[in-house]
C-alpha cells in the first residue's frame, strides 16, 4: 500500500507542474509573412526553374542524358597515334634530317 501511495503522490506532482502551461503560439508577424508569400503572384523565374528542375523525374532523365552523353564520347573516341600524325612526324624528321643527338654520353677524359 505504501508503494500505491508513493506513485499516487508522484503521478499528483507530475499533474500540478502542468498548471501554468499554455498552448504555444508563433511570433508576432507569422501569419502576415506566411499570407504575404501566398499571395505573391511576382514569383522569380529562378524559383520557378529551380523547382522544375528539382523534380525527381527531370533530374533522373537529366543525370541519364549526361551519362549517355559521356559513354557516347568515349566509345567514339579515335584512337590515339593515327597514321597522319605519325607519317606527318616522319616527313618532319625527314625534312630537317634530325638526329638523335647524346648530349648527355659526352666521357671526360681529364681527370
């Protein structure tokens, strides 16, 4: 009987600490700027593409036109070292009879 009392007692407490409670209420301009925005009708055209483009869909088809784009770019890549580069590095040689020159190998022969 004495723990009945006990959480009679507790559960009283806990009751009276709500006595001076009230009900929470916004700031004093809330519902003039929340019923100043729905009424603006002037809305930026940045908003309005943003939104548009924040849709899961439109960001899903753009991110999979950007990745097609790329696979694109990369299987149509040529490859490198075609045979007009390497034939115009030829006639260049050719031309200015280069070559190779061993700086680098030169002995000193003093000691």
């Amino acid at each position: 009987m004495k723990d009945f009392n006990h959480i009679e007692d507790q559960v009283g407490k806990a009751l009276n600490s709500l006595e001076g409670v009230h009900a929470a209420s916004p700031g004093p301009f809330f519902f003039t700027r929340v019923g100043a925005r729905l009424n603006n009708q002037d809305s930026i055209i940045w908003e309005k593409i943003s939104g548009f483009i924040a849709r899961p869909s439109i960001a899903i088809a753009g991110l999979c036109l950007v990745i097609l784009l790329n696979a694109i770019a990369v299987l149509n890549e040529k490859q490198p070292g075609s045979p007009l580069a390497e034939q115009s590095e030829q006639v260049y040689a050719d031309e200015y009879n280069m070559a190779v020159n061993t700086f680098y190998d030169i002995e000193n022969t003093e000691p």
